[in-house]
C-alpha cells in the first residue's frame, strides 16, 4: 500500500500534465521543472529520513509521510483553484514539495524493512516490493484516465482530492500493523563516512542515480509522448502506451524471484540498459504513431529490473550498510529523477512543435548507466582475480 501511494504521488501530475499546460498555459520546461522540484527537495529530506529513522522510529516516520502524501493530493486539487493564475504554478510547486516529503521518507524507510524480513529469499523479496511500484502506476493511471474522460477539465481538481484515500488508509495500517524495527538490530551499520569511502559504493549511488534519470524520464513523459507527440486519444495513449508498460513492469519484477537462476542479475541490468537505449531511440526516431507507442510500451520490460536490480545488487556487496546505505541510494535515484525529467522536458522546449527527436536525449541516461555498470563489474573481476592470486602465492 505504501508503495502504491508512492506510485500515486509520483504519477499522477505527469497524467494532468497535458491538461495543466491546457489550463494554465505551462510549457514544457515548467512541467519538467515541477518533477525536477518534486525530486531535487527529496534530497535533503533522504539525509534526514537516514537520521529521524534511528532516532524517532520507523513507525512514525512512515505515518508521517503518509499525513503528508494525504495533505499533498489534497493541495494539488485546492490550491490552483483557490489562487490567481499567475500564482498557479507557485501553488504546484509548493504542492511538489510536500509530495517530496512524503515520497522521500517512503522510500528509504520502506526497503530496509523488506531487507530485514526477507532473510535469504534473495532479489526476489525486493523486486517484488518494487513490483507494487507498476501496480500502483498502472491503477492511477487506469483511474485517472477514466476520470479524465467522465470529469469536465474545470473539475479536475476532483481527481487529486478523490485519491487521498489511499495514503489515508496506508497511513491507519502503518499506525496498527506489528512491526519490527530495523534500527533494533543487534548487528551495528556502517557509518556513512565509512561507506562514502569506498569507491564501490559511490559507483552503486552513480549507478542510481542514472537508474532514476532512466526510470523517470520514461514515466514522467510517456503520458504526454502518446497524447500529444503522437495524436492519440488521452484514453487510448495511456492504457495502451504507459498502463501496458507498467502491467510488464510489475509483472517482470513480481517473478523475478521464480526465474532469477536463469539469468543472472549482472547480466540482466547489462541488457537492461541496452533495452532502454531502444526504446527512447523507437519513441524519438520511429515515424508511425503506432510502432512508436510499441517501443513506449516495451519500455516496461527494460526498464523494470534497474532500480531494484541496483538496490539488490548494493545491499548484497554492503550488507552492514543499514539505513544509511538505502538512504544514499535513494538519495542518489531521486537526483537521477529529478534532472532526468527536468532534462527532457528543457530539450523538448527547444523542439520544433510535432517533432519527437527530443527523446533521444532520453537514451543518453541508460547508456551511463551502461558505462558505470561495466566500469564497476571490470573492477570487481580484477579485484576478485587479484584476491585469487594472492592466494594461491599464499604459502
């Protein structure tokens, strides 16, 4: 549930992005700009959700940040009926900055609990945590289109506000459910000054912070790629471009753990990022609408491993990392999500109108994850092969 909340804080100004700008006269700059204040805010509240975590306790952090995922909606829906227009977008951004606290507290608090409960069930006991991120996309996205086409435009504000029944219920069960506390653990973390020193581990925060830049772009924009780069229906582009990307999405990383043998995660985000390269090339370059919205929808099947993957793949290498550790690696994904966006929506300003070449800037962001991918498993093969030598000269 706290996932899906998460999924609805993030998701659902990018579905009124086309009826903002509409309504209110935003450009495309401004729209990626609220993404890039909704993120950018959630790195201070990471740093602070690593300590409030330790010291106030993980229950009332979460119900706390599921108050603010309520109070935010609500905002959403109010403030810009309430302000004069050339306070709008004032108003949204102060809406994204309680979605920021709320989201951000979500997220570093939420996998360290999976962590610990998991035990040894591997990357599956993650992915699927993160499979109810796609969920969570796909019913706002189903939700909020079909309400789209049943509410009149100048009654949008009913939609954001209908939706705070989800952090409502999320934050009565964070507030009853038996949970234990991560912080109680006997086996003491790694400081963080102790981890931001070591090379490995600020390769693992590069790699999400490219991974948030991938994932990000690909969500923020897709509803306004198949609206209005491609001319189709608001309904038609979303259930079948976006929502069918988040049904692969969540389908890949609930199974995840019943075929993780067959393909090995190192392997895995290698194609991954290769896969996600595709896709914002199909969408940027392909002319008809409807093989471009495929490489949309495909987009779902590549991106789905990358930011678990790499969340996975870092607190098996640091397993004393705790709170820390998720904290600098969310803090690290949202800076991705936070310029990814941003980035595309600034190059997509300086378009030709109808044009869609402005997505293959999108294609840059895996392709460093690439890079920092293959840069980190180079050095973990010479630094196992060099263990290995000194070993066998080890009399």
């Amino acid at each position: 549930m706290s996932y899906i909340s998460h999924a609805v804080l993030n998701n659902l100004p990018a579905l009124l992005f086309a009826l903002l700008s509409r309504n209110f006269g935003l450009s495309h700059e401004q729209l990626g700009r609220l993404v890039l204040i909704n993120f950018a805010t959630r790195f201070v509240i990471d740093i602070m959700a690593i300590r409030l975590a330790d010291k106030v306790g993980y229950r009332r952090c979460l119900v706390t940040a599921h108050a603010l995922a309520t109070l935010g909606l609500a905002l959403f829906g109010v403030l810009p009926m309430l302000l004069p227009n050339h306070l709008v977008y004032t108003g949204l951004s102060l809406t994204m900055v309680v979605f920021s606290a709320a989201g951000g507290l979500i997220q570093v608090l939420v996998s360290p609990i999976i962590n610990q409960i998991s035990g040894h069930l591997g990357p599956g006991a993650m992915t699927l945590l993160h499979s109810f991120y796609p969920w969570g996309t796909l019913i706002t996205i189903i939700c909020t289109t079909i309400a789209l086409q049943f509410t009149p435009d100048h009654l949008w504000y009913v939609i954001p506000i209908a939706w705070t029944i989800v952090p409502l219920i999320t934050m009565r069960g964070f507030a009853t459910a038996p949970m234990a506390e991560p912080r109680m653990l006997e086996q003491p973390s790694q400081p963080l000054r102790e981890l931001a020193r070591d090379h490995g581990f600020l390769l693992a925060v590069g790699l999400m912070v490219t991974a948030g830049m991938t994932e990000a772009s690909m969500s923020q924009w897709a509803p306004f790629f198949v609206e209005r780069g491609l001319g189709v229906s608001r309904m038609v582009g979303n259930l079948v471009g976006p929502g069918i990307a988040s049904l692969i999405k969540a389908n890949v990383r609930m199974t995840y753990g019943k075929w993780e043998h067959k393909f090995p995660l190192e392997r895995l985000l290698r194609v991954a990022a290769i896969g996600s390269m595709l896709c914002f090339a199909g969408m940027a370059l392909i002319p008809h609408p409807a093989l471009a919205l495929a490489a949309c929808t495909l987009s779902g099947a590549t991106i789905a491993m990358i930011w678990p993957g790499t969340v996975h793949r870092s607190a098996e290498r640091f397993p004393r990392g705790g709170t820390a550790m998720f904290g600098m690696l969310a803090l690290g994904g949202d800076m991705g999500a936070a310029s990814g966006p941003w980035t595309l929506g600034a190059v997509g300003d300086r378009a030709p109108e109808g044009n869609n070449r402005w997505f293959l800037t999108g294609a840059l962001f895996p392709l460093g994850y690439l890079t920092l991918l293959l840069i980190d498993q180079i050095k973990q093969k010479r630094k196992y092969l060099n263990s290995n030598r000194e070993m066998e000269a080890t009399p």
